[in-house]
C-alpha cells in the first residue's frame, strides 16, 4: 500500500468509526421501555442468549479442562500442581472468561443478527417500517443491542462456571488434587471485586461492542447476497479485534 | 404541521415540479413534471430503468432529489424532517414491490403493526379492523399464517391490508401486477380499483402492465428517458402520435426507447479486429 492508498483507507476508517458511533447515540439516544420494547428484547435476549448458551458452555468446560492440564503439568514440575486452581481462576475470570465469551458471542449470535438485518434491509422490510412512519432503529435495532448487552455478562457467568467445572473435573476428578486445597487456594487468590468484579466489568463492555457491532454491520449491510454475507464476516472480524484491543486498553486501565 | 387530512379533493394529490435527480452517477430524472389527481387512480407505466420506482421513492420522501419540489397535497415534502415525514407517511400507504411483510410476525400481526404503534385503540378493536381489512382482499383465513407459507400474489394482498390499516389518503403501488398469475393479477387490479371507490382515496400505481392499465386506471402518464412523454385517459393514449407512447404500448423493440444498453459495435467485439492471428 502506498502513501495515498494508506491516507485513504484511514481516512474511510476513521469515517466508518464516526458513523457507528453516530449509529450507537442515534439507537440508545430514542431508547424507550414500552411493554412492547421490554417483551421484545426478552425474546431477543432468548433469540442470541439463551440459544447461545450450548456453545457457551461446551467450550467453557473444555477451555477449563484443557487449562487445567496445561497449568497442573508445568506447575507439577516444580512441586506446585496443588496452586493450578490459583492461575485458572485469575486467568480465567480476569480475561478468558470475558474475552472467549465476546468472541464466541460474536461467532454465533452476532452473525446471526447481523445476517437477519441485513435480510431486512435487502427485503425492504426496513423500508416497509420506515413507510409506515414506525422507527425502524428503535423497533429492530434496540431491543437487540439492549439483549446483547444483557446476553454477554450472562453468558460470561456460565462459560467461567463450565470452565471451573473443566478444572475440577480434570484437578480433582482426574490428578487427585486436595479439594480443600483446590477450593482454598481459588478463593484465597481471586479477588471478589480486583478479579471477579474486573471481568465482569470487561464483560459488560464487550457486550456493548459485540451487539453494536453486530447491528451496525447488518444495518449498514448493501441489499444484495454478497452484502449480508460481508456483513457477517465483517460483524465477527471487527468484533473479535475490538475486543482484543479493548481488553487490553481495560487490563491496563484496571492494574 | 397539520396532517389531519393531507388531500385536498380541489387541488392535485401529488405534485412534482422540475425535479432532476441522479443516481451512481445517472441522470434519472430531468426537469420531471408530474401532477396526480385527488380521488382518482393514476398509473405512471414506462419502460423497465424509465425511473418508475425513483419517482416513488421521491414522493414518499425515501430520497431527496437534486433540484425540485414534491408536493402532497400542498406540503413540500422535500422540507419536512425526519418527525415531521413520519406524521405525513401514517396517511400514506405503500404496497411495496415484494410486498416486505415483516417475516417473523404474522399476516396478523403485520397487517395490526401500524394500528399498535400508531393509534390507543384496544386491542379487541384492533381485531376488528385487521380482520376486516383481511376480508377485503380476501385473506381472514390466512390470519395466522407466516408471510414464508404464502405465495408472491398472497403475501402481496395482505401487504396490501397492510397498507390500508390506517386508513390513508393516498395509496402508492410499485408495481403490483408483477409475476401474478392471470387470476391474481385480476384480482388485485379489481382490488385497486374497488378501495379508490369505496374509501375514495387518491392512487398511484406504478406498473409496466399495459393490458392492465385501462381496466383499472383513470389516468395514465407514459415516461420514458427521465420524463413524462405523454398523459391521458389509458385508451385514448394509444391515438396519440408520440412515438415514445406508440412504442411503449405496442411493445415495439425499435423505436425511441433503446433496447440495447449502449456497447461497443458488435461485429468488431465478437471478431476481434484481427490482430489475434
């Protein structure tokens, strides 16, 4: 890429940046709690949530076990495989935790919802909303941001539980670890609100960056095949990025 | 703004003046003039890319033109924002092309939609009226159905009830006629025709449906290049020595109105101009 070609595309990055920032005032800014409004965000909070909770879980139990077995044969080197649950719950509820739910959320229901907008721009459902005077952000766009918002911290809770459940399974269940110890050493390490309480935290941004994202991308979505599918590719590249970076700037912020 | 009643039956419907419009670098539309009776059904028919569907788009104020003013009734709507468009388009309906039935609710629920958003009727009320509209075009037995179990001309009649829920002024068709088999295609030009003299609405059918037109249009307006070429009752059309017209409605490939978008000269594109030997 040359000089031109490098101003260029960080020109049309910064733009796009504007306009989904403009986006995501424009949908919290006519934010509104209607009987409607509330009902329909609990059906999308059951459509990306609860119908995420599958994947949620299986990886989480896997991540915890496959830690687990890392964490207990480097620590058992040097006598110290009875400390795994130590470095499984720091690592795990200060960055895994948020981080894998973000990303995997991004995968399996931010791709969703950018696909069904998008569908809906490319069907004219939009437009049909928008000819009948009905406020096509605060009807489609809302209740999915709000239930994504909502989705993400939930579903971080579980992924950590199926996680601690892996290292149980495998430090307990498996290797023969003290379970007093195991259970000892896990709540004398993690802080409720320094550890527990940060990855939560995190978890609540990447939340809102997930479901913006994932709406911004199928709203702004051209009306063609090609276009939902760009936009669902886009939806799970920016989202996965964002949420490195920003778990990253948050750490920082939070030592 | 009082919207309370948009047409005035004294004055045209729909208005555009010297309107010029360009799209990914197209002149659409150039110094089009365009004015739709009150009370009566208008069909605007053109040749396929003519900018049947732009006009539409411009009227409903889905986009802004270049230079010139759309009036409906005697509000510009090219003035008006985004609150302010919203209260003009609860009185206007508008069957889009597919129909666009919102696909996770209902035939009911989509024809009840702007009834529940716009207005505090209760809900037992609200039944009433959205079984009644599906009545009209013939469809109360669908009520419970999904737009994806419906076929093309099904889903476009309850698009159409849609449409009617709020009672409005003024109905825009684009295109309703397209990919009907012959009794739907009747049924629906039938259906345009007994909802202006029942309800006594203004409408505004966009089609390229010749045969159609006379059966149901009171006035029909023929454009072609980005303007209007010729305005009339539909069958007194036809006597009209506009060549444009007279191609358009005998559906003649030479005329006018190209066939072939603009390209290189063929012989030279197919057989090369030798160098390949």
């Amino acid at each position: 890429m040359n000089g031109q070609a490098q101003q260029q595309w960080l020109v049309q990055a910064v733009r796009r940046l504007g306009n989904a920032s403009v986006f995501l005032v424009q949908a919290l800014a006519g934010m509104k709690c209607t009987f409607f409004h509330v009902g329909e965000t609990l059906r999308q909070v059951y459509y990306i949530g609860v119908r995420s909770l599958i994947i949620i879980m299986m990886s989480g139990f896997f991540v915890g076990l496959v830690m687990t077995l890392q964490t207990y044969d480097t620590l058992s080197r040097f006598g110290a495989g009875d400390s795994v649950s130590t470095v499984l719950g720091l690592v795990l509820f200060k960055e895994l935790g948020p981080v894998l739910t973000a990303i995997l959320f991004a995968g399996r229901a931010g791709t969703a919802v950018a696909a069904e907008i998008g569908l809906m721009r490319a069907t004219e459902q939009i437009d049909a909303l928008d000819l009948m005077g009905i406020d096509a952000l605060e009807r489609i766009v809302q209740p999915r941001l709000l239930a994504g918002i909502i989705a993400v911290p939930v579903l971080t809770l579980v992924f950590n539980f199926m996680a601690l459940l892996g290292g149980v399974t495998f430090a307990i269940g498996m290797m023969g670890v003290d379970p007093i110890t195991f259970w000892g050493n896990l709540q004398n390490s993690v802080g409720l609100w320094e550890d527990f309480g940060a990855g939560m935290l995190k978890a609540v941004a990447f939340g809102v960056v997930a479901s913006w994202l994932a709406v911004y991308f199928g709203w702004t979505a051209h009306p063609t095949s090609e276009g939902v599918a760009k936009a669902t590719t886009h939806t799970v590249i920016a989202t996965s990025i964002s949420v490195l970076l920003l778990d990253f700037v948050l750490s920082a912020l939070m030592m | 703004m009082d919207t309370s009643n948009i047409i005035n039956p004294n004055m045209p419907a729909i208005r555009l003046e010297g309107v010029r419009m360009v799209r990914s670098g197209q002149l659409v539309l150039d110094d089009f003039n365009l004015e739709v009776p009150a009370g009566k059904v208008t069909a605007i028919m053109g040749p396929s890319g003519s900018g049947k569907t732009t006009v539409l788009k411009l009227i409903t104020g889905q986009l802004k033109p270049d230079a010139g003013r759309i009036f409906i009734g005697d509000i510009d709507v090219c003035e008006l924002n985004r609150g302010e468009l919203n209260q003009v388009r609860r009185h206007i309906g508008v069957l889009l092309q597919n129909g666009a039935l919102l696909t996770d609710m209902t035939c009911f629920d989509n024809v009840a939609l702007p009834l529940r958003e716009h207005t505090s009727l209760p809900e037992n009320l609200i039944e009433k009226v959205v079984l009644l509209k599906l009545q009209a075009v013939g469809l109360r037995g669908a009520a419970e159905m999904y737009p994806q179990q419906l076929s093309g001309g099904m889903v476009r009649r309850v698009a159409t009830a849609r449409a009617l829920a709020m009672d409005p002024d003024l109905m825009l068709y684009d295109e309703p006629f397209a990919g009907l088999d012959p009794i739907s295609l009747a049924t629906v030009g039938r259906l345009i025709r007994q909802i202006n003299r029942v309800v006594g609405i203004t409408s505004l059918v966009i089609t390229h449906d010749v045969a159609e037109v006379s059966k149901f249009a009171d006035f029909a307006c023929i454009m072609a290049n980005g303007r209007v070429v010729g305005c009339g009752i539909p069958d007194q059309l036809a006597a009209d020595g506009n060549e444009v017209i007279n191609q358009f409605l005998k559906g003649l490939p030479d005329g006018p109105v190209p066939f072939h978008y603009p390209a290189p000269d063929m012989e030279q594109q197919l057989l090369g101009d030798g160098d390949d030997e």
